[in-house]
C-alpha cells in the first residue's frame, strides 16, 4: 500500500479509520497539555510520569490477569500519578532539585516495572505476551473503544481548559501573584498535573513508554515558535500533534515494518526541526537574515554619515572628494561604495566620491531616524 | 498622618530549612505611609512581603490587615513582585499581564470584559506604557516590565500596596514614573511598602522605614529614625563614613 492508497483507505477501511483517529486526537490532547508542561519549564514531567505508568501496567495484569487496554491504563494511570506526587513530595519536602527528583523517579519506577515484566514473561502462562508492547506502543491493537475513550478524556479537558483558561494562565505566568490573588495555586497545579498524567496514560498503547514524552513536547516546542499568543499556541500545538498522528499512521501503514509510535515520533520532530528554521519571528533562518541584513545597513549607514560630515562643510554638497580619505573605521569597503552607487546616493569620478542631492537628503533623515529611536 | 493602622504583624517567625530567616518580627504600619523596607542582602526583606502575603508559610506568627485576618482582606492588597520572578518569554502581550490584576475580583471560572479591560488600558496610561499594550513582553525593556507589574497592581485598585524592589535595574524614565505612581497613591491616603536597596533615596521617597536584619531593628517615621545609628545596626558597619566617602 502506498500513501495515496491509504488516503482513500483511510474513510472505508474500519481498522485504517480507527488507528487513525486514536493517533489524531491522541496527538491534539497531548499537544494541547504539552504547552502548559513546557511553558511550566516542566519539559521531563511527563518522561517521568510515562516511565512511572510501566509498574501500574505489570501489577494490573498481576492482579487482575485481564489484557484488555482499560484495565492496565488504570493501572498505568495510578502508578503514574502516585509517581507524579512522589516527584512533587520530594521537591517540596527535600533539598533536592527538580531535575533530581524526576530522575529518580523515572528510573525507579521503570526500573520497577521492568523487573515485574520480566517476572512476568517467566511464568508459565501462555497469556503474559504483548505486555512488552507498552513499551514502544503499537497502534494497531487500537480499537473503536480505546477511541472513544481518547475523545471523551480529549472533551472532557477541553472543557476543564476553556473553563479554568485565566487560572491556567495565571498559574504558568506567575504563580505567587496568583496566590496572593486568592486562588488556590495548588488546586489549580494538581487539575493541570492530573491531565498531563491522563493524557500520558492514553497514549501508552499508541505509543509506548519509552517516546511518549516526545508526544507531549514536540508539538508544543514547535507551537512556541510560531505564535505570541498562548490560546493559539496551545490550538497550533494541537494541530501539529494531530498531524504527526496522521502521517506517522499514514507512512506506518504505508510500508512494511515501520512501527507507527516511533514514526509519529519522528514526524513530530520534523515539525520541531522546521519551526524552529522557518519561524518567521523566531527561526534560526530568518534570525540570521536579520541580522547580517541590520549588519550590512549599518555599515552603509555609518560610511553615509561619515560622507555627510565631510559633505556638510562645503557649499556645494557633491564637491568630490578623494576615496583615500574614507578609512574602514567607518565601515567603509569597496562594497558599501558600490552599495552606495547603486542606490544613486554617491557619484564617482576616478578616484573621487560626491555626494548626490539625494544621498545627502538621505543621510540627514538618518540623523532624525536616529535622535527619535533614542527618545 | 491617619492613625489607624493598616498592617499589623505579630511574632512572625520564618525559616528556610533550618535556619530563621526572619525573627520574631513586630510591626505596625500606619495608613497612608510610604514606607521603605531596608537591610542588607539576605535580611530577609522580600520574605517579610512574601509571608504577609501568605507566599510562604511562617513558622509562627500572625498578620492582620486592618484589624481582620490577611485571608479575609486579601482584596485590599496588592503585590509587585520581584521583575526577575517570572519567565518574560511566555507568550502573552502587556495588555494581557496589566489585566491579569483583575483576575482576583473576578474569581474563579469568570472571564475578563470590556469593563475590565477599560481599567486595564487606563492603568497602562498611569505609567506610560499604553502605545506598548499590544507588545509580546519579551520585547519590552526591563525598565517597561516593571512599569507592567506596577500596572497590573494598580489594576487592583487595593488599599495597601507591597512592592519588592521595583527601582532595581530600572533606567531613569521608569524609576521617575514609578515615583509619581507612588507620590500619587500618597495623595490617594493608600499605603505603600517597597523593598528598597539604595539607603540614599530614602529620605527622598519614603516618609516611614523599617530596618530588617533577621530581626526587626527599628520602624518609624524617616526624619526621626533614618540615623548613623539605626544604619550601623543594620548593616554592621559604620554607614555614614562609607556615604560621604
């Protein structure tokens, strides 16, 4: 199946449409909540909270024996949220930093749940396998149930988002004017904190353990770069999460043997790589044009001025005067001369310059330009 | 000068860990003073504010704002925090971060209006920012990001100002703007208390001054305590040989 097949497979075919919309709206919730956890400067979160879920999974199907997705993502979403409030514990009540309470985290818990599926693959019970599939994810165990459930959670925190929109805002921009505001900060962190946990948990099965972070920053990390506004970069971090989940779905079904988790992965990355190049505001691309852009008019603005003095002594402005006397600690170069040319601001004659009637008026006006900048 | 006092704090004790970081601390502050909060680094002044406010959990101690619990009259006070305490690259324009000072009367679930955002826009012209309202913030200069959090203070329309160091790292144009609000306020019988680092514009600004080591050293009027004396106290060393050198 190439491509193009499966974009005319993908509204008849019932497996194609439901691995589809489970990645889309997968995608869009984990962009969404993605921008709060890196605009909270919160980015390892949700690696620790992904990580923390593993045990949950292990000790569900220990107890249970069950293999059906809702059971052992409850059990993902417990151990996930009491590792989420271990990390919370420790930051709060120990000197530790931040990053270490995460780490540690991360790597107990996993470490954990690793231990138990290994337990596990050793019993004679030829119901363990597909355990180790939370790792990586595989989204084509995805069913229409498994959907539904993405969408009532994906409404349900839409609906909690509009509602508590200016508490979300006023939590991530400044936390103690918000306290001192009356509003409950820890309240409003541990909503916030419960979602990003929610949203995790769903995306274990699509996309595994192991990635499922990159799902939560990626489409938020490129969201920052096209927009000011936090409402639309919370909409375009949707958005690109939502892509990555289609045309990761799209390439994995396409060929053989590309698992689709990592795949949305890597097209979340390349919304990454060409937001933070193109971004007209903040991409590196047009960053540098600006800079060496701004470079450039300097140094013809500063020669200009330099002519403009000399030019300003005379009656006549375009009395010619030798190109010896300009000195590059002026920016002068023979380009800028050549600039300057070409803009009909400077006349040349051998091996003399004079200012044109224009070139003067031009270079007067900068002055203005500059002294009103400096008010 | 009023004689009812607007902030009462009693026994307030506060540590870090282990270590106190304010001691015992009693103070009074009459209605309608303009006063500054003075020590050296590490005194403990912005955490004074911080456990008024009800930031930081003291270990012991009682504040009252007029007579009642801060919990109750948090309505009449407003806070400028430190300009460095926030990330100024969040995505959001300084006409948004004026009205988030509305955001306490609002309450919870509540959206802001035009109403709201009237007072916004006339609290942006009080300290000359309103041509900046629709600016990202990170492209505004230090000395404009302080005049938006003491515009978004204003929003409040409070009783009782606390400020922590808004003259720090700020250029002349902001620091005489944020003087003529505080003149203003003054005149308007509101109480104000600035975190303030430099001792030689005390006399200038303020009327009322606390001295805070750790432990309160001395309150009250600046002509009557602003001395060699109280200084010495403060900052362990002889201040006003170091002044006049």
């Amino acid at each position: 199946m190439d491509i193009q097949e499966y974009f005319t497979l993908v509204f008849s075919d019932y497996t194609l449409r439901t691995i589809t919309l489970g990645t889309a709206i997968l995608g869009a919730v984990t962009g969404m909540l993605g921008s709060f956890a890196v605009l909270r400067k919160q980015s390892l979160l949700g690696d620790a909270i992904s990580h923390a879920a593993l045990p949950g999974i292990a000790i569900a199907f220990l107890i249970t024996g069950a293999k059906d997705s809702n059971t052992l993502l409850l059990g993902a979403l417990l151990s996930g949220l009491v590792g989420t409030f271990w990390i919370r514990g420790i930051i709060t009540k120990t000197h530790l930093k931040s990053d270490t309470a995460l780490g540690l985290i991360l790597s107990l818990f996993f470490g954990f749940g690793m231990l138990l599926l290994t337990f596990i693959q050793k019993q004679p019970n030829a119901n363990q396998a597909g355990l180790d599939k939370y790792l990586f994810g595989q989204a084509a165990t995805l069913v229409e149930s498994d959907v539904w459930m993405m969408a009532v959670v994906t409404s349900i925190c839409l609906l909690v988002l509009l509602l508590f929109w200016k508490e979300f805002k006023i939590l991530l921009f400044d936390k103690d004017y918000a306290k001192t505001l009356g509003f409950n900060t820890k309240f409003i962190d541990i909503l916030i904190t419960s979602f990003i946990v929610l949203a995790i948990v769903l995306g274990l099965q699509t996309v595994g353990v192991v990635l499922m972070s990159a799902m939560l920053l990626a489409p938020a990390a490129a969201a920052r770069q096209w927009t000011n506004n936090l409402a639309k970069m919370v909409f375009i971090a949707a958005i690109f999460g939502a892509l990555s989940g289609v045309f990761g779905t799209a390439i994995s079904a396409s060929q053989d043997n590309l698992s689709t988790g990592p795949v949305i992965v890597i097209i979340a990355a390349v919304f990454v790589f060409i937001s933070f190049v193109f971004s007209p505001t903040r991409g590196l691309l047009f960053k540098q044009i600006r800079i060496i852009k701004n470079r450039r008019d300097l140094e013809l603005h500063k020669t200009l001025a330099f002519m403009y003095h000399i030019a300003e002594t005379h009656d006549n402005i375009s009395h010619p005067h030798e190109i010896k006397i300009l000195n590059n600690f002026h920016g002068f170069t023979k380009g800028t001369l050549k600039k300057l040319v070409e803009k009909h601001y400077v006349t040349l004659q051998g091996s003399t310059w004079s200012l044109t009637k224009e070139g003067f008026d031009s270079a007067a006006n900068l002055y203005n330009q500059l002294s009103k900048n400096d008010e | 000068m009023s004689s009812s006092i607007a902030i009462k704090v009693d026994d307030l004790t506060v540590a870090y860990n282990y270590k106190p970081v304010l001691w015992d601390i009693d103070l009074e502050i009459p209605e309608g003073v303009l006063m500054a909060i003075v020590g050296p680094n590490g005194a403990g002044k912005s955490t004074l504010i911080k456990a008024i406010l009800g930031i930081l959990k003291p270990i012991a101690g009682s504040v009252s704002i007029y007579g009642k619990p801060y919990k109750q009259q948090r309505k009449l006070v407003a806070y400028v925090p430190q300009k460095g305490s926030v990330d100024w690259d969040f995505p959001t324009t300084a006409l948004d971060v004026v009205m988030m000072g509305t955001y306490g009367s609002l309450g919870w679930i509540k959206r802001p209006r035009q109403k709201e955002k009237k007072a916004a826009l006339e609290a942006l012209e009080k300290v000359g920012m309103l041509p900046f309202k629709n600016r990202q913030i990170s492209q505004l200069s230090g000395g404009q990001q302080q005049r938006i959090f003491l515009a978004r203070a204003l929003v409040q329309d409070a009783a009782i100002y606390f400020m922590d160091e808004p003259f720090q790292g700020v250029d002349a144009t902001t620091e005489i703007a944020i003087i003529n609000i505080l003149k203003e306020l003054r005149k308007a019988g509101k109480t104000v208390v600035v975190v303030h680092h430099d001792l030689q514009t005390v006399p200038e600004y303020f009327d009322w001054v606390t001295f805070l080591n750790v432990k309160k050293i001395a309150t009250g009027p600046v002509k009557d305590i602003f001395n060699d004396d109280n200084l010495t106290k403060t900052y362990g060393i002889n201040y006003k040989v170091s002044i006049q050198e």
